[in-house]
C-alpha cells in the first residue's frame, strides 16, 4: 500500500486515523508499505503483502501477531489460510514467480472463487453490464477527478474497469485477502485494496471518494442499511449542491430481487426495499434485464428510462444509482474500455479445434450450474464459431484484423489482463 493511503484510512471501530508504528517490525520501499502494523485510538491492524487489513478476525491477529514477530511471510499464510508446508510452498513460488498467469495461482492456492465463477467473469452478463455502468456512471462523477471505490470487488476485475477513471488510483475493498491478493497482482495492478467487512463501518474517511460501487454481492451484506449509509458517506464530501462540478454517485448493480428466484439468491429485498435503504437521496432503480438488453443491442445505455414498478417487480435482478449529478441520467455511448491496456485473448469459455487452416470455436460452459446461472450469454457468444487459424494465433501481434473485429465486440475474443491464462 502506498503510505498516501493513511490519508483516507481511518479505523473501523473508533473512526480515528490510522498511522505507521514504525517502533514495530516493518518493511517499507519509499512510499511503498510491504509489511507492517497499523495503529489508532484503539486497535492495531496489520498490512500483509502491501495491503492493509482493516478487521479483527482470527486470520487477521495471527498475522498481526506474525507481523510484529518480524515474519511476514507467516502472516501472508495466515491471511490466506494456509496451515501445511506443501501449499505454503506453493504460496512462495507462485509469490516471486513473474510468470505465474491467474489461473495457475488460483489452482495453486486450492481457491474456489465462487464455483470458479470469477475465472470466467470478463463475458458473464452481470459484469458486461457492471461494465458499462462503471463507464458511464463513474466516467460523468470522475470527469473532473476524483477516487473510486469497488466494495465487496473480488478479485478486481471491475476495479479494472476504475482504473483510467479513478484519480488517484481506484481503492478495492472485500473481506478476503486472497481475492484482493490476486487482483493487485493479475486483474487491476496498480489499484489500493483495503481487507475490510461489509458488514462493519467501511474504513475510510467521509468524502474520500466520489464514486462508489458493490456489483453481484449487495444482497450476501446482513446489515444493508449501513452499508448503504456508509457508501453515502464516502461520496459525500459537504459540497454537493449546486454549483458543484462534480457530484458523487453510488452504485449497486445485480442485487437480487426478492420477488424473483435466481441462483445464489442471498437475502434479497424487493424494489422497494432498496429504495428505502436511502435514506438521503433518492436512488433510481432499474430492472437489470432492460440494461442488459440496451448493451446486448449495441447501445446506448438508457439512464434516463425510469422502470415502472411492474418491470422492478419481474426482473430478477435490480441496479441502484443515487447520484445528484443530472449527467448521470441520460443515454450513455457503449464504452468498450476496459480501463486498461491488457491483451487479445479467446475467451476461456471457447474450446478451440483444428479445421484445416481455420480453428473451430465452440463454447462451453464450466459447470451446469454456471450455464443455468449465465447462460444469458448466448445472447452474444455464438455456439459455435470459424476463425481463421493465423488470425488467431496472431492475437495482439499487430492492427485486428476486420473479419475480428466482430468476434471482439460479441466477446469471443476478450480485453484480458496480462498473464491471466
């Protein structure tokens, strides 16, 4: 973590400010903090592998506790659950390997990651539509700069999407450090992450941000009042009005609705639930599938629509924008950006089979589970597609060629970070 980011870091419990106990064992690189405890009023927290843990689990006193015996790399194990020498092991080589790709560190560390679910993120419908809400909602709030936040972020593949939005860098925030872990080092290098629960008071000062997200995790966080009061207060700086530039905007995107089932429901409210968790703005909601549709259609994405409670009612899930920028709610230009320059790659999705001098693409799904949950992306990814076999394989190697281009706007061939497969 950068040493700037006690700036805006403040305890979770008292609300004090945080600051280096350079009395304790500590390594830092100039402004770069590897290792090292953090203090306030009240607590003391560790920062692990550069990211500051901002929580008092069972996980976090162990490697509080490795931190101030001078032995990071057990902290790193603690924080990542580790307890044998064979996967520690693992741990260290994939920790100062430079060619480690996403998917090998995550099959080396044993991680889930949600039924493998995260691996396939950048194509799923929710986040193609997360994406061009973080384009469009955060590219009008951060116009005139600004920082954002992506709370309950995974393992950054959103945050990727802030980070030529985000200035400075974009914070990301969950509650496990494995996650964070790799989207530092694979998804959104480059990003600050903070290991925090959503279900506390977020660690940050009032008005560290002015924009503000939870894409595809609102309805797993219990205390969502809080949550939502919380989010309100990192944008709110005292200058909204008018006059201001700049006004902040939070957003949350696929919170289930509990009027309809979906897979992995979590404790979903119904529309208007959601509205009445804001207590000081007004939020406008819309049902997710309208959004969908706009993006699946080539655009643009209609912020100005306002959804009248029989489709809030029917769609299964919802978004939440509260901003009081008027530029927020209008039709926005699809932005294909993903934030960052990273490379052409197939879609992990696609099995590629020789056909002569052409290579057939066919698509398929991980699990039957992935498929009953996103198999909307047939609404864009073909069952089953020719290339042409040089095209391919010269992927990033010079200009797309045309008869590419479309498979890149379909998403077959995908924007991926840098050693992600």
């Amino acid at each position: 973590m950068k040493l700037s980011l006690l700036d805006i870091l403040r305890c979770p419990y008292c609300g004090g400010r945080l600051e280096l106990v350079t009395s304790m064992f500590h390594r830092r690189d100039g402004d770069e903090i590897h290792d090292a405890i953090l203090g306030c009023h009240c607590c003391i927290f560790p920062v692990v592998a550069g990211l500051a843990v901002m929580h008092l689990d069972a996980a976090a006193k162990k490697a509080c506790a490795h931190v101030e015996a001078g032995q990071p790399e057990l902290a790193r194990r603690a924080m990542f659950n580790i307890d044998d020498d064979a996967r520690a092991a693992r741990l260290d080589a994939i920790s100062t390997s430079a060619d480690v790709t996403y998917r090998e560190a995550i099959e080396a560390l044993g991680l889930n990651l949600e039924g493998g679910y995260f691996f396939y993120r950048f194509s799923d419908p929710s986040y193609v539509v997360a994406h061009q809400l973080v384009r469009a909602v955060a590219g009008t709030v951060l116009r005139g700069g600004g920082r954002a936040i992506d709370i309950c972020g995974g393992s950054g593949h959103l945050t990727r999407s802030l980070m030529d939005l985000s200035s400075p860098p974009p914070v990301i925030a969950d509650l496990f450090f494995s996650k964070m872990w790799l989207a530092r080092r694979f998804t959104a290098p480059g990003c600050e992450a903070v290991c925090c629960d959503g279900n506390a008071p977020l660690p940050f000062a009032r008005g560290a941000f002015r924009y503000a997200m939870c894409a595809d995790a609102f309805m797993f966080i219990w205390t969502k009042r809080q949550a939502v009061l919380e989010m309100l207060r990192l944008i709110d700086d005292g200058a909204d009005g008018p006059g201001h530039a700049s006004p902040g905007a939070v957003v949350i995107s696929h919170a289930h609705n509990q009027r309809v089932w979906s897979p992995s429901h979590g404790q979903p409210l119904p529309p208007e639930g959601y509205r009445d968790l804001f207590e000081t703005i007004e939020p406008r909601l819309f049902g997710e599938a309208g959004l969908f549709a706009d993006v699946v259609a080539g655009g643009p994405v209609d912020l100005a629509r306002r959804d009248p409670p029989a489709v809030l009612d029917s769609d299964p899930a919802l978004v939440c924008i509260a901003s009081r920028d008027p530029a927020v709610f209008r039709p926005h230009v699809l932005d294909p950006a993903p934030g960052m320059t990273g490379e052409l790659r197939l879609n992990p999705l696609y099995q590629a089979e020789p056909l002569g001098d052409r290579m057939r693409l066919r698509l398929q799904f991980p699990t039957e589970d992935y498929e009953q949950e996103f198999g909307a992306c047939r609404q864009y990814l073909p069952d089953e597609v020719a290339v042409d076999r040089a095209a391919l394989s010269a992927l990033g190697a010079g200009p797309l060629p045309p008869a590419m281009a479309d498979l890149v706007r379909r998403r077959v061939i995908l924007d991926l970070p840098r050693r992600y497969y």
